[in-house]
C-alpha cells in the first residue's frame, strides 16, 4: 500500500483583498542541494523576482509556516507547507456594481457586468468578481461553480461552503444546466434562422482567437432571431457545451459577428477599455435541478444589453 499524504493544514495568513495567500510544498531533495529554505526559495523564485526579493520577504516576516514566519537559515524540510501573499499591480477598477439576484446558505447567483473577470488570472487579481463578492459580502470561503467571461455579463454561480462547491460544479460539469444567453450582432435575411451550429473549436496556448477546424464536432450551439432594429438582430444563445468563446465563434462563422467583439472577426490591438461599447453578450438565464435540495430553479439576470433596446423594434421572429 502507498504511503498516505498527510492532510494539508489550513492557511495561517488570512485573505488579502479578497485573494487567498499562496500555498507552496517544498518537495523532495534526492540531491541534498537546498541547505536552507531559503536556498530552495531563491532557486524557485529568484529568476522571477530576484534573489533580493524573495531574502527581503524572508527579513519581513512575510513567508510562514505553520508556526510562523520562516527565518532565511531555517534548515530544508522537505513536505513542509509555507505561505505568502504576493504583491499585486495596481488594477484599474471597473466602473460597475455586481448584481445579487439570489442568495442563501449555498449558494449565490451574482449578475457579473461587462469587463469584470469572474476568477483571479492574469493581469486581473483583485478587480474579479469573486475577489469584491468576498470582500462586500464577508464570505472568504467563497469559489465559483463555472467561469463566464471576462467580456461577457449575466449570471454566475457560486458556491458559499466548501463543502457544497463539488456538487454545484458537478451540475455544470455534466451539462446539466441549462444556459440562455442574449446577443445584438447584424441582422442578415440570408441567414436562415433558428439553426443549430455544431463544429470543432480549438484554441491555441497564448492566441487570443479561437477557431473552427475539421473534425469531429465538440461544441454546439442554438441560435434563434427574437427581433430586428434595422440593421441589428437580438438572438437568443443556447449553448448545449462550453468551449472558450463557443458562442462568439459561432455568431461569427454564421457571417454575424457579436457587435463590438474586440476578437471576432479582426483582433483588435489592445489598448484602455472603452467602457461605452461593452460586448453585446449576456448570460440571460441558468435553469437546474439543485443537486442539495432537488427544488427545480430559474434564475434571470437583471441586466440589458445597452444596444438591444435603440429603436422600436421593425420586425420579430
């Protein structure tokens, strides 16, 4: 039988803006190279912030262990945990509020807005949803059951205990629930609507765009016109998988490219957010079984796409 891991201990440094402390193992050490936790720290770290950096956080008091704070000398242990927050770059904030459409003792069903990430990555850390939801609401042990979007708005789902998160991402894990999403992109008659678009989409470490290419299909959509304003549509999504920009992708080989997508069809170059022409995508609606409670739940968001409501309408499908 396999030796059994030991459990991991709970973070001894509390949250930071909403972000949880990084937790690190130190690993085996078949060579006997690191003396010191410091040795295996700089080893670690020091190409990426500097042999400096990582001795002034050791000097500070910023990296502990269970017991503490680690002194630079303290002898290698291999399997011990330690923890440290990391310095963040400042972030622009962005202008909007997140809407609560529900909440109880599981779970929360927040109206994320446009340019919002949903979960701590890249250049976006403290300027997420779930890092302002933890810290308006008081709810560290908060984690999201999917992500949506950076550009996209509407409803996101997460789990308030920890306990709970693993039957919630179940949910979305196996298609069991049922997505509606809302769109303005052009209006074209030579598109015959409504259509179910299967294809294979990929994309690329580091590409912004995905792509469709041959093969067998693993995404697919239903995209329906509810009414037109002239040159505009407003379509109603159903996406029945959730590849990365599935919906944008699709809209787009359809020949109906979602309005102000900075992706679809041309890469835009990359420059300060233009809060004024938010992408013309919502996450209107989350239908499920509660995997908890068995209650059968509807859940639409309160948010309008600013472009789908210019002019009376000049037709309906």
């Amino acid at each position: 039988m396999g030796r059994r891991r030991r459990a991991v201990p709970a973070a001894p440094l509390p949250q930071r803006d909403g972000i949880d402390p990084v937790r690190l193992r130190l690993p085996e050490d078949t060579d006997g190279v690191w003396a010191t936790v410091r040795d295996h720290l700089v080893d670690r770290f020091g190409g990426a912030v500097g042999a400096e950096r990582v001795e002034a956080m050791l000097r500070e008091g910023r990296i502990v262990g269970t017991e503490g704070p680690v002194a630079a000398e303290e002898p290698y242990a291999a399997g011990r945990y330690l923890w440290f927050h990391r310095d963040f770059a400042a972030e622009e904030p962005v202008p909007f509020e997140i809407g609560i459409v529900y909440r109880d003792e599981r779970v929360l069903i927040a109206d994320k807005p446009h340019f919002l990430a949903t979960t701590p990555r890249g250049r976006h850390i403290t300027e997420t949803a779930l890092a302002r939801l933890r810290r308006e609401l008081g709810l560290p042990e908060l984690q999201p059951a999917h992500r949506l979007d950076r550009l996209t708005a509407g409803l996101a789902l997460f789990v308030v205990r920890p306990e709970d998160r693993g039957a919630y991402q179940t949910l979305f894990r196996d298609r069991r629930v049922r997505k509606e999403y809302e769109a303005v992109a052009p209006y074209d008659p030579e598109v015959v609507l409504p259509v179910t678009v299967r294809s294979r989409i990929v994309k690329e470490r580091g590409e912004l765009a995905a792509r469709e290419v041959p093969g067998e299909p693993n995404s697919e959509s239903r995209i329906e016109l509810v009414e037109r304003h002239g040159g505009l549509g407003r379509y109603r999504l159903r996406p029945a998988t959730g590849r990365t920009h599935q919906l944008r992708v699709h809209m787009n080989g359809l020949g109906l490219p979602i309005l102000h997508d900075p992706v679809y069809p041309v890469v835009r170059e990359e420059g300060p957010e233009d809060y004024g022409r938010p992408l013309q995508l919502l996450a209107r609606a989350l239908e499920f079984t509660d995997p908890l409670t068995g209650r059968e739940c509807r859940f639409e968001s309160g948010l309008r796409l600013s472009e789908a409501a210019r002019g009376p309408s000049s037709g309906s499908a």
